[in-house]
C-alpha cells in the first residue's frame, strides 16, 4: 500500500462520501464517526460481526494488508436483513450480500438472487439511486466459450436487475476471486440522489459488446460522477479498445493501455488528467508472479497514488491485470 495521507484534517463537506486505504485495527476505525464501511482483503484481516464490515475474498499482496474505509459526514446507522447487510447516513447507503452458490444453485441463479434481494432492499430505501457495484465470484474463468462462469454470472446478474437499471446501469467491477469457489460478494453504493453516467470513447460500451463476448453483455457504465461532489467512481477498467482485447500476453503494454483508458475516462467526465493522493485504486493481478513488476509500474506511473494491490482474475482470460477505484477532483 502506498500511503492514504491524513484524511482526517479537513471537515468533510456535508455531502461528502470519503474512500481511502488506512492502517489499523478495525475496531478503532469502526468507532470513528461517520464510518459507513471497512473492507478487508484476505484472510489476515480480522473479521467482525460489524455489517459495515466485509472480507473480501481476494488476497492482497501488500503487507500488512490495509484496510480500506468509507466514511460519510453524519450518523450511520446499520443492520442485516436476511443475507444482506447494510449501512446509511447522510443520504449514502453500502449494501452487501454473499451468497454460496451450493445452497442456490449454480452460478446464475445464485448471481440472480443476489441482485434481487439487493434491488428490493435498495427500492425501499431513500438511498435508492445504485452508483458502483463490486462482484467477486470465485473461479471466473471456468468453462469454455458460453458456459465460462462469468457468462453464466452475466446472465444472473441482468435476470435479477430486472428493469431496476432501466435509465442506466451503475458503474461495476467484476472479479474472480481465488477462495472459496463458490462464493459470491456483491457489494454496492447508493445514493438519495443520482449520479452521471461516463463512458469512455475509446470502448464500445459494455452493454454493447458483440456476441462474440456472451448471450448478455456485461450490465455496467465505465464510470460515475457521484452526486453533489467532484468525485469519479471508476469501473474496473482494462486493456480493452473498441470491444477488443489488447496486447495479448503484454503486461507492461495491457497496463499502459489501461492508463490510457483512466485517462479518457477522466476527459470524457470533464476533469483534469492524472490520480493523485486522494484518488485510491485497486489494481487486480491475475498471476501472483506478476506483481512484482506491476508493483514497479505503478510507483513508476502512478507515484504517490493510493494503491492496493490483489490476486484476482479478470473476466476475459487474456486479460492480465485490471485498475478500478475513485477520482477526486
Ligand atoms: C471490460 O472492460 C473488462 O462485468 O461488471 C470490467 C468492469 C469488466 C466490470 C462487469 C467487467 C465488468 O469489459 C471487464
């Protein structure tokens, strides 16, 4: 992890909704006000009966393995409500769900209910406007051409979104995770107020992906302006140009590309080019013997960047490594 520099000096803005990546222990970052998240990666972080917390299940290669906290600037409250857990305040909502693909069977239906149950409990609440969606299902790549598990997650996911994404979808990220392989996360962020969808002119939209890439393209906007703030929430974005991917077998040539889709999403969303010490990202690895050199990139080209690196795998085999994360202006 490089360093999330003391974000704790300047009053938050009323609206505003903070991510960064902190040391230290969950407990004490839980007991901070205004604290609507903590994510841990792998299995060193200690877990919690907290339902802002979540493990995710993809192993980091930064130790010791950082947390990353979302914090909003009013109370929080929280809960559970069947499989899901929630917390809101100050007009932002996480909602979080894992769901074990045995007891729903398959990687469909488990993806489809997970979107259901997410979508009722979102349409009730006043935060009901979803903005970013993560999704880490394990084994992603298995199966060959239309049976591949992500095509199969693909078909779940829009069958469970119904028409709750009619004037849009969120931005998202998508995963595959190395634990247990049939588990699926879902977690997301909503808001009482809408966001603006970006895409990238540099990409075909992913709803618009040929048939060659599944029966039903991939549910997600490239990337969304969060309401009321100058702050991009990026999705996870690859070496892809037009539908297609680039630089096969090229690691330093896919992460370049990749650079070069943040910065088009940056443009295309009207702000300055460049990530900055406020702007974390997450930077998804397919081969653990990789990191070393993605790790040198990143100091190289994204110096001073909140960065966390994990072992995930991307939904296209080619594709080698992946960066998602946020944009403040
Ligand atoms: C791509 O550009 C890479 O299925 O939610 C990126 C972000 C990708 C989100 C998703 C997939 C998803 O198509 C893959």
């Amino acid at each position: 992890m490089q360093g999330c520099e003391n974000p704790q000096i300047d009053p938050l803005p009323r609206r505003a909704l903070q991510v960064c990546y902190r040391a230290g222990a969950a407990s004490a970052l839980l007991a901070e006000p205004g604290t609507l998240a903590l994510l841990g990666f792998g299995v060193s972080t200690p877990a919690s009966t907290d339902p802002r917390c979540l493990q995710v299940a993809l192993e980091t290669f930064d130790a010791p393995a950082p947390l990353e906290l979302w914090q909003v600037n009013a109370p929080v409250s929280c809960g559970r409500d069947g499989a899901l857990c929630w917390s809101a305040g100050g007009g932002w909502l996480f909602a979080a769900i894992e769901l074990d693909e045995r007891e729903h069977g398959g990687p469909t239906a488990t993806a489809r209910l997970a979107y259901e149950q997410l979508h009722r409990f979102v349409a009730m609440r006043e935060a009901r406007h979803v903005l970013r969606v993560w999704n880490y299902l394990g084994a992603i790549n298995h199966g060959e051409g239309d049976a591949e598990r992500y095509k199969h997650f693909c078909d779940g996911r829009a069958a469970g979104m119904g028409d709750f994404f009619a004037e849009g979808f969120p931005a998202a990220t998508a995963i595959g995770h190395h634990g247990d392989g049939r588990r699926l996360q879902v977690y997301l962020l909503a808001s009482d107020q809408p966001g603006m969808r970006v895409e990238n002119p540099r990409q075909v939209s992913a709803w618009r992906y040929p048939r060659q890439y599944g029966r039903t393209p991939p549910s997600f906007a490239r990337a969304m302006l969060l309401p009321a703030q100058d702050v991009l929430a990026i999705s996870g974005t690859a070496a892809v140009v037009g539908h297609a991917s680039a630089h096969q077998d090229d690691l330093n040539a896919q992460l370049e590309e990749t650079l070069l889709n943040l910065e088009a999403l940056l443009a295309s969303a009207g702000m300055a080019t460049g990530f900055d010490g406020q702007s974390p990202l997450k930077i998804y690895v397919r081969h653990g013997a990789d990191a070393a050199r993605v790790r040198a990139f990143v100091q190289r080209r994204l110096p001073g960047v909140p960065t966390l690196l994990l072992h995930g795998d991307i939904c296209r085999r080619e594709l080698l490594v992946e960066i998602d994360g946020w944009r403040y202006a």
